[in-house]
C-alpha cells in the first residue's frame, strides 16, 4: 500500500494538533507566574516575521507571534529540519548543512529565505547573529525591520572597548583596565602587569562565556590570550581582545532594560547571575537577595542612562559586578533578549517578545518605571547535556530516548525546543531547556525548583540535573550566600554528586531493596496471575545485600500489603508507593516523607540505577546465596589511564600539538578539542616519550576516544 501524503499546510496542521501541549510548554507558567500577551487588533505590528535562530528561544518567540496573531518563518540546518522550532512556524526554510557557520551565521541564505518567503520582520533570538551589526544593516537596506536595536547601538555596546569608553562618558561605573585592543600575547602580559593581577581577559565582541579566561601570572596571560583570541574568532569572528582587572569573588547581577524610539526608557528590574561555570550562568534568580532598594536604583538608573547615551531601542540587559560592599561596576550590555528573561517575565507580569515586536513596529512603551512591580520570585536552572562530574559540566551528546517535562506541577515553566526522539549533536549549544519556577517567596520558588527536578525525565543523555539540584538545596545558595566563586569554593575537588548522609543512605538502600522484591513478585506473575510456582509463592519476608559503591549492607525485607519494612544498616525504614514499574518516575513514601525517586536502569541479576536526591545511584541487589556465590566472580581489572589520552567529550580536534617520539613534560598540552565553541587544552598526566597518535587536527571525536599513547 503506498504511504499517504499530506500537503504541508495540513502535515503542520496535523502536528499542531498532536503536539498542543509542546507548543504551549514554551510559555506555560500557572496562575501569578502568567505574564500576559494581549493581542490587540487595533495595533498593527508585523504580518509576518522570520525567526534567525533555532531551538527553545524560536519557540519562544512563534509562542508569542502566535498570540499576537503574526505568521512566522522558522530557519534551520538540514540536521534540524525535523527539529521542534520547524514545526511551530507556519513555514520552514532549510538555510545550509548543519555548521553554524554554513547555517545559522549564513546571512546570504537567510536573506534569501527573507525574500523567498517575504517576511517583513526578523527576529534573532540570541546568539548566532542577534548582535551582528552587518546582519541588521543588511536588512535594512532590504526594507526588513531588525527586532532589535538599531546598528549604531549594536556597534557601541556589542564592541567591550568602545561600550566601556561610553559608559565612562554616561557616568556609569566601570571596571579598572586597558582600553584598547591588546595585538599579542608579550604585550598581553605587560599590560596586566601594568593592571595588577588577576586579570580577565576577554574578547572584545564576546558574549556567553566564550573568549573569556581569568589570568593570576604571565603564563596564564600567555595561554589565556592564545585561546581566547581563538575561541573569540571561532565564536564571533572577531579576534580582538581587551583586558581588565578581574574582581575576585564578586556577585554578577544584571538590569533588564526596555526601551522605544522615542527616548523612553525603563529598567526592570535585575537578576542575580551569579552561579557560574566557566563563566557561562548555571542558575539565575529575580529579584536578588543581595540588593537594597537604595542599590537596585542606582544600577537601574545607570543602566538607563546608558541606554539613553546610545539611543538604544528594545529590549536589553546591563551587565555588572558587584563587590561585597555593594559597590557596582559596568561590565558589558548585551544588546538582545537575554538567555534568562523568563524570571523577569515572571516577576513583572510583560512578556518581552512582545515588547521588542512593537517597540520594532514604532510604538511606545505602555509602562512608565513606576508601574514595574516585583511580585513574587522566580528560579531558573539551565538544564544542559552535559556531565556535571567533569569540569561542572562538559558536552553530552545522544538521542533523547524518553524526555518528559515537569508541567504537572504548579508555577512551573519550561523553554524548550526539543522532544522525546531529538538529537543533541555537537554542533549546537547543549541546552535542553530553561526550568523556570514561581512563588510568592524565594522559599516557595526553591522548593517548587527542588520538586521540578525530581520530576524532570531525561533519558539518551548525560545531563546536569545532580548539580542544579545540589546547588539550590545548599545551605550557601539558601542563605544567599554566593558569588561567581560559588561553584569551585563549594566543591574545590570538582562535584561529586549528592553526598548521602547515614539516614539519606538508609532511605535509598530499603527504595532499592524494595523495588527488587517488586520486580521479582511480578517476574512470578502473567497477565495478573501467578506462574507454576517453583519455590512456595507466599513468601514475606527476604533477607538480602545491597551493594552501594564498596560497601556491603544486609537488609531483611518484610511485606504487609503495599508498604515494606526493611531493616538496614542498624535501622527501620517504611516504603510504599504505588510501584509502576513501567514508569520512569517512582514516587514513594519513605518514614512519612514523599519521595519522588526514577529508576534509571534495572536488570534482572539485581543491578539497579536509582536516582534520588537529584544523583545517580547504582546498586547491586542479591539474595543472600548469590551473594556468597558473587564472592567467586572475577572482577575487571580497571584500565590504566596514566599512559592514555582519551576524548572527555565529543567535539572536533583544533590542534594537536606532539607526535611520535617526542619527549612530553607533566602538565604539557598535548592537543586542543573544541565542543561547542568552547576550546579545551588536553596536557599529558606524566613525563614520558609518546608512543602513538590516533588524531589529527580537523577530525570529529567521541567522548572516551583515543587520542595519543604514551609509553
């Protein structure tokens, strides 16, 4: 039988019905946390609007062009042409194979979608080419509005050097440093002299982490000049650098700012941005426990003066760093919708989309400064593919086998543009999505965040769910006690996942105990009714070892209807629940205490992966005689690593720096990989003479590839 076909109005008529719900997640918060999109057909705006980006940021803009009743064109690579965004718009156009720089970054291909299409509106999202002056004067010679502000801004504030000069001029307060481009690494290294160390270096049309590095001598000046000058070319296509004094421990907070084309201004309110990695925000809050009404003023005001000074147009975000005194300094505007607008959102009630769409059709602000409140508090935990056990989180590739959002649950939304099936490749930023979560207090928003995460369903893919859940249960992070330092102070031997304590450990060893004797109570039956018995059926009671890491804990399991008692370890715990074992989340009561556990993995010799408290557990769970008979089983031998170089992570080789036969030191870079633009040094665990390489610059790696030998 032939296979149907469908006309592609119809094909995205069907999908919007099928995926309703997924289209709504991009915006979906409950009850106070609902900023409001009101379409109002008087106000003419765009009829139609091109989206110049992929992923949860162009399902968030088609979320709110949709309610304002706008068409949108939707942009991709050929490996996203199946991707959520695609879907979304009411059209899609394919602009180039999947490298940004043949895709996203081709303005030639995106001006052709333009015209083929005939938006008369783009917006860029972030990223890619969103503050990208060549970009938006491109268009304007096309007769195309940019949903941004205008190129002269774009120049003055997305160049560090001369956004720092300006800034200086509005009387805003900036950062100590160099305000010229820094030409080479020997004159890198005298000018931080000159400044006092640490200094940052860090590229002058940078933004996201990407080109930044933190120098405390003259060769890490060296190094960190070498590799942000790369990453800086790599990113942005701009090699130019400039150099700072780096303030230790400081608190980074930002001003969201809004303006129009007739000289008003407001700020919005700031987010607290302090939790970091590699410069890059992990988790992010509004409003700060750290500003007084006094300070939130004066940042507020002087990130408007300085929007003013550049005739600014839209939306943006005033970056600074805040000392302990509560002294600020400016440090970069970003001059587009910021990663992390949906806690803004949350607190003020405007959604930001739609204020950039009719600031861009020439409208005036509807607010005036005092008619931006802060009701309430707003979390968001960025959810990346990455493996927060090496560095705080490096690159994760995969399938997403099972994907299931946390939208059950009140004052929750999730940014996304991803499903179950989507690939995360190594092309693209590893996100998967924005968890943002509301309450009336910063309490409430915690404990809402704490719950989200237990409930979050992420299978294909290592991600950094374990550190986001430990980062916002710590009692630091709770009292607001941080700083950019927060990450290396709190874990100075890198993470470890969640530490479990004696009665935490209690509670997951009787969760596993008891979750084996389930399964092994259902192997016994088929289709509800119990198999031939081989051994007697009414069985209550088992005695059995658990295996967690090295240790070795007997536990004797009893069963009274749903709930098992399970002595272990010198102790009584209770478990019940309703035991799906076809679930992927397994919520259960633990002593009294509900308790949403997941069960990774299980197989039939009793392995078990739980994951509880927001780490990943693995236990091995036996009877009592195949724990004796285990004793008798060989162990692998693990592999010696100190003469090997394996890939931490996918990504593509930039340099390799040794061959055959030559002589390396400890600590000697070996080779450079770049994932996701970020470019990471490889250096040798020993001294020892090289006796392979498996690599060359320009080639794709796996996570765990070989990379070089060493004799």
């Amino acid at each position: 039988m032939a296979a149907q076909s469908f006309s592609p109005s119809l094909t995205r008529l069907l999908f919007t019905v099928k995926y309703a719900s997924l289209q709504s997640r991009c915006c979906a918060v409950h009850s106070k946390a609902q900023y409001s999109t009101v379409y109002n057909p008087s106000e003419k705006t765009f009829d139609k609007i091109l989206i110049a980006n992929r992923g949860e940021i162009a399902c968030r803009v088609i979320k709110t062009c949709k309610k304002m009743g706008i068409q949108t064109v939707a942009v991709h690579s050929d490996v996203d042409s199946s991707a959520v965004h695609t879907k979304m718009a009411d059209e899609a156009v394919c602009v180039g194979p999947a490298p940004t720089s043949k895709s996203y970054l081709n303005m030639d291909a995106i001006m052709d979608a333009i015209r083929a299409t005939g938006a008369q509106a783009v917006h860029p999202g972030y990223g890619f080419l969103s503050e990208n002056k060549e970009f938006a004067k491109r268009l304007a010679a096309e007769g195309v509005t940019f949903i941004g502000p205008d190129t002269h801004a774009i120049q003055a504030m997305g160049d560090k050097i001369e956004s720092k000069l300006i800034a200086k001029a509005a009387k805003v307060n900036t950062i100590p440093g160099f305000d010229g481009v820094v030409k080479t690494a020997e004159e890198a290294v005298k000018i931080a002299k000159d400044i006092g160390y640490p200094v940052m270096i860090k590229a002058s049309a940078g933004g996201g982490g990407k080109g930044m590095r933190i120098s405390w001598n003259d060769e890490e000046t060296r190094e960190g000049f070498r590799f942000s000058s790369q990453e800086a070319e790599s990113s942005f296509g701009d090699d130019r650098l400039l150099i700072e004094k780096y303030i230790d421990n400081p608190r980074h907070i930002e001003i969201q700012v809004l303006a129009d084309k007739h000289g008003n201004a407001l700020w919005l309110n700031e987010r607290e941005c302090s939790i970091q990695r590699r410069n890059q925000k992990v988790v992010e809050e509004a409003p700060s426990t750290f500003l007084d009404p006094v300070t939130r003023r004066a940042m507020g005001e002087q990130a408007v003066q300085l929007a003013k000074a550049v005739q600014y147009s839209s939306a943006g975000t005033v970056e600074f760093l805040v000392d302990s005194k509560k002294n600020f300094y400016f440090l970069e505007m970003n001059t587009r919708l910021q990663v992390e607008h949906p806690i803004t959102e949350c607190i003020t009630g405007l959604d930001l989309v739609e204020q950039m769409i009719r600031v861009a059709s020439g409208y005036q602000l509807q607010h005036k400064q005092q008619d931006i409140p802060i009701n309430g508090w707003a979390i968001e935990s960025r959810v990346y593919a990455e493996d927060p056990y090496k560095s705080f989180g490096l690159p994760s590739i995969g399938r997403l086998s099972e994907y299931q959002e946390p939208l059950n649950l009140s004052n929750v939304r999730v940014d996304s543009g991803i499903q179950e099936g989507s690939d995360i490749s190594i092309y693209y930023d590893p996100m998967i999505s924005k968890l943002v979560t509301y309450g009336s207090t910063r309490a409430e928003a915690l404990a809402r965040m704490e719950d989200a995460l237990d409930n979050y369903v992420i299978r294909g893919v290592t991600h950094n769910i374990p550190l986001l859940r430990e980062i916002i249960t710590h009692p630091r992070f709770i009292s607001g006690d941080i700083s950019t330092s927060f990450l290396p102070e709190v874990y100075p031997d890198g993470f470890k996942g969640h530490q479990l304590e004696v009665d935490r450990r209690r509670e997951l060893l009787a969760s596993a105990a008891a979750l084996y004797i389930t399964a092994q109570l259902r192997s016994q039956m088929v289709l509800g009714n119990l198999r031939v018995p081989s051994t007697p059926v009414e069985c209550s009671h088992w005695e059995l070892c658990v295996k967690l890491g090295e240790g070795h804990h007997s536990a004797e399991v009893t069963k009274s209807g749903n709930v098992y008692t399970v002595h272990v370890d010198g102790g009584k715990v209770e478990v019940s629940g309703q035991w799906n074992l076809a679930s992927p989340l397994l919520p259960l009561i633990i002593n009294g205490q509900h308790r949403m556990l997941q069960c990774l993995s299980r197989d039939a010799s009793g392995k078990i992966v739980l994951q509880y408290l927001g780490t990943s557990f693995q236990v091995h769970v036996l009877s009592k005689l195949a724990t004796e008979l285990n004793t008798y089983m060989p162990e692998k031998v693990p592999e010696d690593t100190s003469s090997i170089l394996r890939s931490p992570m996918p990504g593509t080789m930039v340099t390799v720096s040794v061959k055959p036969g030559d002589t390396v030191a400890e600590g000697q870079e070996i080779c450079v990989i770049e994932a996701m633009k970020m470019q990471n040094s490889l250096t040798a665990s020993k001294q020892a003479k090289v006796k392979s390489v498996h690599c060359k610059p320009g080639e794709t790696v796996g996570e765990g590839d070989l990379l070089v030998e060493l004799e």
